[in-house]
C-alpha cells in the first residue's frame, strides 16, 4: 500500500501536478518515514508549488505574498535565478527599487 501511494505522489509530481503531488506526499509521510526517493521528491515538488504560487501572487499584484514565497525558496536555494528574478519583480511591485 505504501509503496503504491508513493508512486501516486512521483507520478503527480512528473506530470508537474506539484500541489497535488505535496498533498501525497504528506499524506504518505503521516504513514511513516519517507525513503531516499520519496524524500527527495517531496521537496521538489514543495518548492516548485511554493514557486509558483508565488508567480501567482506576482501576476495578481500581491507582491507582498510574492515576496514572501520567493524569499522562503531562497532561504533553501540561494542561487535560484527564477527566484532571484521573481524577487525582484516583488520589490519593483512594492516601489523598492
């Protein structure tokens, strides 16, 4: 049973089903410790909802909430030009420039 939710949650990642693919990620790990695979799975696809959820609240002019995600991802990930990029789109936004 484990192993087949954890393919769910691989797959929905691959199919970029990020926010999908977090959900079943949680909901495996409330089952006990994820392995390698899964592990490293589970936090890509938490940074790459986070990621665009912060281009979400770009693109609708909360760049208060964008801010916030980009600098969350670039805590973990220093050197993420997307990030980086989308940082400064959020400060541009907030007239910090």
């Amino acid at each position: 049973m484990i192993e087949a939710l954890q393919k769910r949650a691989i797959t929905l990642f691959k199919l970029q089903h990020y926010q999908e693919a977090v959900k079943a990620f949680w909901s495996l790990q409330r089952k006990g410790p994820l392995d390698t695979e899964a592990e490293y799975y589970r936090e890509q696809a938490s940074f790459r909802a986070m990621f665009y959820q912060a281009q979400e609240a770009l693109e609708s002019k909360k760049p208060f909430t964008a801010l916030r995600l980009f600098e969350d991802i670039l805590r973990q990930e220093p050197d993420n030009m997307q990030c980086l990029y989308g940082k400064g789109l959020s400060l541009y936004q907030l007239g910090k420039f």
